[in-house]
C-alpha cells in the first residue's frame, strides 16, 4: 500500500508510532541524552530534539492545509531547523522529554483533525517534493527510522509490516546512486537476477 495515498492508514500507524516513541524515551536521564546516538555527531539529544522539531514541521503543514494555506515544513528553511535542535540538544532530559511530548501531542491532535475534515488541500507541497497528504508518511518514516538511531535498544524488527511495505519500495529507488562503483553494480545486479552472490566486501552507501 502507498501509505503517501492514503493518509487515514498512515495516520493511524503514526500515531501507534508517537506512542511507542514516547514509552521508549520515558525517565531517560541527562546523562543518556548526551550519549552518542547512531547518527554521527548527534547525541540521544539531538535525535529527539529533531523528532520533536520535525512534528512541529508536519504539524505546520497540516493545520495550513485546513486552514486553506500552503505553507512550508519550517518557516526560515534549513537553516532553522539547524540551529533549533543544536539548542534544543542541550536542554536538560526533562525539558527534551516535555518538549517532545508536546509537539508529538499538538502533531496527533491535527492528523486527527484532518482525518475528520477528509484531509483538505492534500495536493498542498509547501515548496517540498510531496504533497501535506502524504506528512502522516513521512513522520511515520522519521519515527521508525529514528527510534533504531537513538541507539536504546529498539531495532528494525520491531517496525511494523504496513511501514517495512511501504518503505521498500523508496529505499529501492535510491540503491543506484548509492552504490559506489561499477563493480558494486554489477555484483547488485547478478545477485538480484540469482546469477552470483554478494561478496563480502559489498557495500551499499546509507540512505539519508
């Protein structure tokens, strides 16, 4: 299923998503926060910090569609959002915890808004590549991906079918570009076709 087509499901599985994000990160202390996460140069702090941030991103979208504006994820572009989660990284846990909270809150609050207004203004793009329709996707996607980065435990086989279905099928799309050589190609190629394994020493650049 293309969960970018169909907001309702992909609402529905961001809000189960919202709310194993904050059980996962409950009583983490200051000391955890500044842990390394497994995104390089951002602690636990930052990778919430972002979370937070990003919802208030889709939270933006999503209450300008209903209100009939087109507007973008971030007000003042990257470089906003940049320097709101360096600052916000450096907060104390309970500040990061009651801050993610609320955005995720405020975020849930909306996607279910739109649910019961049929998702208006879906075709909105808020100058990005996809329409505010499919927000409920993308923050679905930042969530999963993200509680496997903050590097506490949580893994990738603990994300859900509907999500893995839908994701596939873009992370695919960028394999070719993220291979690094001719060789790599070619090897991808033959082990895709059943035609030869893959070597030991192949590589495939991270997405994102």
């Amino acid at each position: 299923m293309d969960l970018e087509k169909n907001p309702s499901v992909a609402a529905r599985l961001c809000l189960e998503s919202h709310a194993e994000l904050l059980e996962h990160v409950v009583g983490l202390s200051d000391e955890s926060m500044q842990q390394g996460s497994k995104l390089p140069g951002w602690s636990v702090g930052h990778v919430l910090t972002h979370l937070a941030r990003n919802a208030d991103a889709h939270a933006r979208r999503l209450e300008g569609a209903l209100n009939g504006e087109d507007v973008p994820k971030y007000a003042n572009g990257a470089e906003q959002r940049r320097q709101e989660i360096e600052d916000g990284a450096r907060n104390a846990a309970s500040e990061i915890l009651a801050d993610l909270e609320s955005s995720v809150l405020r975020l849930d609050s909306l996607l279910e808004q739109s649910e019961q207004a049929h998702w208006p203004n879906a075709d909105f793009m808020g100058g990005g590549h996809y329409g505010v329709g499919g927000c409920p996707a993308h923050r679905l996607r930042e969530v999963q991906m993200h509680l496997v980065d903050l590097g506490l435990g949580y893994s990738p086989s603990q994300w859900s079918e509907e999500y893995t279905m839908w994701d596939l099928g873009n992370l695919l799309a960028t394999v070719p570009e993220r291979l690094a050589s001719s060789e790599a190609r070619t090897e991808l190629v033959a082990w895709l076709a059943g035609r030869g394994p893959l070597g030991k020493e192949f590589t495939l650049d991270p997405w994102g």
